[in-house]
C-alpha cells in the first residue's frame, strides 16, 4: 500500500515517539523528510537524525528526539499543506507561528527552510508544517 502523505506520517511519528517518551523514533527515508528534518535540527527541536539502510534498497531515518526536564521541546507539531489542499503562501504572507515562538516549514525553490530563513532570503512557497 502506498503512502498518500509521507511528511504526515513522520510528524505523527514524532509526536507518538514523544508522548511515549522515546529516544529515538524510526520513518522511512527520503530526501524531503531528511530536509524537513534537518531545519528541525538547526532549529534546535530534534537533536539529530541519521539515515541507516535496513536491506539493500530501503533505508530509514533514525530521529533523535529533544527533551528539557522530561517535557518534550516540540509542543505542537502539525501538518499545514496536505496533498488534498496545497497551501502556498508569498514572501509578504509568511505564517508567523505564536508571534515567532514557533516556526513554519516551508518548501521553496531555494531549498526547504523555516520561515525566518525564507524572510532572509526573500522567497515564498509551499508551507509544510508549523512547530511550536
């Protein structure tokens, strides 16, 4: 069976993996799931990630999940563009996630970045997903 929303599934993998309180939390790999989480690790709300193949042909990222004092650094986590309603939005547009506490993800032509990034580099594009 086919997966209709990848980015999806790996954010409720996140989110389960930090109600249950795990360290680390599995999602299959691909390119646009390792650049969505590498602005979470430069944002400072995953400790890392690393891509490991399971059987010649298929590989899996390993999410290293964040906590501070046994609360999880990701409160909120949630998929904004989904396939069935793409939501694009212009540089003048840009979601602000709790007045710049959080941040948006977004798909742009200069590469997948935060929204403070896409601000500096004066793009838009298709906004992914907001962390709080």
């Amino acid at each position: 069976m086919t997966m209709s929303d990848p980015i999806g599934d790996m954010l409720t993998r996140i989110r389960n993996g930090q109600q249950a309180h795990q360290a680390v939390v599995a999602s299959p790999a691909s390119k646009m799931r390792a650049n969505v989480l590498e602005v979470l690790r430069r944002e400072g709300y995953i400790r890392g990630f690393s891509r490991e193949h399971v059987r010649p042909g298929v590989a899996e990222l390993k999410i290293e999940l964040k906590y501070v004092d046994g609360e999880p650094v990701i409160r909120e986590i949630a998929r904004v563009s989904k396939p069935g309603r793409r939501i694009y939005s212009r540089l003048s547009d840009l979601p602000r996630v709790y007045n710049g506490l959080g941040i948006a993800i977004l798909s742009t032509p200069r590469g997948v970045m935060s929204d403070n990034e896409a601000r500096a580099a004066k793009v838009g594009g298709e906004v992914l997903c907001r962390v709080f």
